[in-house]
C-alpha cells in the first residue's frame, strides 16, 4: 500500500507537496494527517502567543515552549508536533522547500502558509546563533523564505480575476 505523500507526488497533475512529513504519520506521534494550527481566530491569536513566548530548541533541534501553563494546552502539543516533525530544519531541506515556492503557482493554502512563516522563524533563530560562512547561509535561506511569503501575500491581496 503506497503512502498518501507517494501518490501524491507521482501524479503529474498537483504541484509538488511543500511539506511531505506532514503526510507521513509517526508510530510514536497523536498528530493527524496534514495538521492544521490555525482554524480560527483564537488560534491564530494563540499561535502568535506561543512565538512571543520564549521558546526552547534543544541541540537536537526539538522546539518546545518553556512558559508551563501555554505548553501545558492541547494546541501546544500540535504546535510542537508540526514544528519538531513537518517543518525542515536544515539547510538543503529549507532550500528545497524555497524553489518549491517560488515555481509555484496560485495562492498557498493556509496549512502551507503557517508552515512556511514556522519555518522563517526557525531560519531567524538559526541565523542569529550562527557565524561566518554559516551565517551566510542560513541568511540567504532566511532572505529566500521571506520573499516566498511576500510573494504570496502580495498575489493573495491582488486583484481576483472572475471565474
């Protein structure tokens, strides 16, 4: 039995999947398929609260949230699972994922759109403790990212064109 990611990607037809780990489920995790964090306004509010929060990422580079009573909710849970287990942390999974977006056509959908702004934050963290050539790097991932999501905001905000 082939995964969904697998079908996905072998159909000519759908553009290529920005985040395949989203679509492998993990024996050890509770995450669904393609989680979403933001599916209302109270969650986009609490999600900005988890990024104002001060966060923790471990030299194994899992991402967890050290304020006790916001990691203790549900939703931090979910946070924690998409940001340790779908977004990409190195560099050529981050440029992959930044050609993927800007071949892409049409308006990212709003999975793909918190995915990508995660994984900004995350190049932003590791641009900052960074030095030297490494620096360099992470910045130009960094630059490259958020030209993809201004890219789609702008495209987003644009004129529709009638159905």
């Amino acid at each position: 039995q082939q995964s969904l990611a697998v079908l996905i990607r072998a159909s000519p037809s759908l553009p290529a999947v920005l985040f395949p780990a989203a679509y492998r489920p993990k024996r050890s995790s509770t995450l669904p398929l393609n989680p979403v964090l933001q599916s209302s306004l109270e969650e986009v509010e609490l999600l900005y609260e988890f990024l104002l929060a001060e966060l923790e990422i471990s030299p194994d580079l899992k991402i967890s949230i050290k304020d006790e009573e916001l990691a203790s909710l549900r939703k931090a849970s979910d946070f924690r699972a998409v940001c340790n287990d779908v977004i990409p942390k190195s560099i050529p999974d981050i440029r992959r994922l930044s050609a993927n977006l800007s071949s892409r056509l049409g308006i990212l959908k709003k999975e793909d759109f918190e995915r990508t702004a995660l994984t900004l934050a995350y190049t932003a963290y590791r641009t900052a403790l960074s030095q030297g050539y490494q620096k360099d790097v992470w910045a130009q991932s960094l630059l490259s990212l958020f030209r993809a999501l201004r890219h789609d905001l702008m495209r987003s905000s644009g004129p529709r064109a009638s159905p």
